[in-house]
C-alpha cells in the first residue's frame, strides 16, 4: 500500500502539519524535528505528492490548456508541441474541451478558482475569448495560440496566413493556372480573411465559394461549380480537409488533378500526404506553435516577460503531385 503523510507523521511522532513543513522547507521545524522526519521519509519511502508539494509552495507546476475539440485536424501537432515542451520543463498538463457547451466552461472556470493550473494556454473556442480576457485581467497568465485575427491583449502565437495565401497564388499563377478558385473557411475567421487577401493581392480575378474547414464545404463548391458549367483550372482550399474534399469531387466529375485543375490546400496535416494526388499545400508550423507558446507560458512563470506583441511564425509552401 501506498505510504501517506499520515503514516509519516505517525512513525515520526509529531503532526501531519509538521511533516508538510518539513517537506515544503518551510522553516518553522526546530533541526532535529526536521532531521528525524527526513530520516522516516526515507526509511518508510515515501513519495510527496508534486502536486501538494506545488500547492503548499503557491504554485502547480501544472499547466491548462484550453481547446474547441481534440478532433480539429491539426490539433494533434498543436498539442504535441505542447506536451514535448511542458514535461521536459517538469510540468503537468491538464487539457479541457468545451465539447459540452455552457458545463463544460463551468467545469473549466471551477477549476480556475481552484488554482489547478498555473497559467493557461488557449486555442480559442467559439465565444470564450472575453471570457479568458476576464480570467488574464484577474491575473492568470494566458498564452493564446492562433489569435484568428482577434488581436488579445494577452500573448499570442501566430502565423503567416496572408503571406500564406499569396505563396498559394504566386505558386498557381507561376504555373500558367489564370482562373482560380478560392474555398475558404468560416467568414468570421481572421486566418480565412487574412488568406483570401493574400491570395488576393496576387489573383485578384479568384473566383470565391464560402466554405467551413469541412470535407462536405469543398466536395459541395466543386459540385455546384461543375453543375453552373463554370470554368475554373485550380482550386485554394483555405485547409486541407476541404482540399481533400475537392479532389474527391473532381474525380467524380472527370477532371484530372492537376491536369485540368491544380489543386493547393493549407495546413499540412499528415493526411495532405496521403490523398490521391498527394497535396500540394501551404504549412503552417502548428507543433512549433505549441512549443512556442509554452516556452513563452513557462518563461513567464519562471520571471521572464511575455513579449507585447504576437509571436509570428512563417508559413511555408510544400510542392506535391496535385499542383507541382
């Protein structure tokens, strides 16, 4: 069975509260208390919990992290960043969704209160932002990961989403393609404006369908585009699972990627590699903005400042088979 406090205090002759002194270095235990109680430590092999021994010390060495849903395409790579960097840091992660609406929040928010965490990491689910910015103005340390254009004023990670979609349009107009498609994500997404703007300022003429980041968004525009007989040569899905979902919708169709119409994505999931052509698309560096904006967390806790402004990191274009 497990040794406890209890059975320390008691070997050791003296109260659970001295024992937690003594394991907290707290300095209110007169030299041979503390020297006996170490020696039944030892003996008995107990193992203080780190996260009591945080508590008592006024921190967690835990960190939370706040995310929409773990099924997002790319959060895997966001929360392996993450991981990679907290636990060589010897922190804890404690990772909330707010798959359940308003109890999920409340389960977030009880945790809060009960300082379980240490400072807080964000990919921002949908209308929680002036509700992480109420918790920051209180003082808990938040990182944000992906802003989405919203501009907190709080520490940020983020891309190059508009240098982004011009990389995608100089690509496909250096390839002769003059009759683009866009399919974005969600309007009220920074990154899907910022993108579309990018593209943009290179292809002015593109052609826009109003997408969700869903394989369903980019099947349907291909579809409807082929039934109204409009003539298109390349596509920009503004990520990769609604790439996928056009070229699944251009094979039915007959038309030959990239043959008839190239076809670039954004993100670079493992997933752009393995459709049929694999995907040419622009990358965005999601495990680096884990690792980034835990470093930033964690120097903050440990007494460096958090820088002012966003932390950008840069896209990068991959060349494959659907638009070489």
């Amino acid at each position: 069975m497990r040794v406890t406090i209890a059975d320390v205090a008691r070997a050791a002759g003296v109260s659970k509260t001295t024992v937690s002194r003594v394991i907290n270095t707290k300095g209110e235990v007169d030299g041979s208390t503390a020297a006996r109680v170490r020696e039944v430590i030892a003996s008995l092999g107990y193992v203080p919990s780190s996260g009591a021994v945080g508590l008592a010390r006024g921190n967690s060495r835990t960190i939370g992290m706040l995310v929409p849903s773990l099924t997002w395409p790319w959060m895997g790579e966001v929360l392996q960043g993450v991981v990679d960097t907290v636990e060589a840091a010897g922190y804890g992660l404690l990772l909330f969704t707010i798959n359940r609406g308003e109890e999920s929040v409340l389960r977030f928010t009880s945790q809060v209160s009960a300082r379980a965490f240490d400072g807080l990491l964000v990919v921002e689910p949908e209308n929680t932002l002036d509700k992480i910015t109420e918790l920051h103005r209180k003082g808990l340390p938040v990182v944000l990961i992906d802003d989405r254009g919203h501009h907190p004023e709080f520490p940020s990670v983020v891309t190059t989403n508009r240098e982004g979609g011009a990389s995608a349009a100089r690509h496909l107009q250096a390839a002769g393609r003059s009759k683009p498609l866009v399919i974005t994500g969600p309007s009220h997404f920074g990154c899907t404006r910022e993108r579309l703007g990018g593209f943009r300022d290179v292809l002015p003429q593109a052609l826009v369908a109003q997408g969700d980041f869903t394989e369903e968004a980019g099947r349907r525009a291909i579809e409807q585009l082929v039934a109204d007989g409009v003539e298109f040569d390349a596509v920009f899905a503004h990520n990769d699972v609604s790439a996928s979902g056009a070229l699944r919708a251009l094979r039915a169709a007959g038309r030959s990627v990239p043959d008839d119409v190239a076809v670039v994505g954004f993100d670079d999931i493992p997933m752009a590699r393995h459709t049929e052509p694999p995907l040419t698309t622009v990358r965005q560096p999601t495990r680096e903005m884990g690792e980034t904006a835990a470093r930033i967390l964690l120097g903050h806790l440990g007494g460096t400042p958090a820088p002012d402004d966003p932390v950008v990191l840069p896209t990068e274009l991959v060349v494959r088979s659907s638009a070489p």
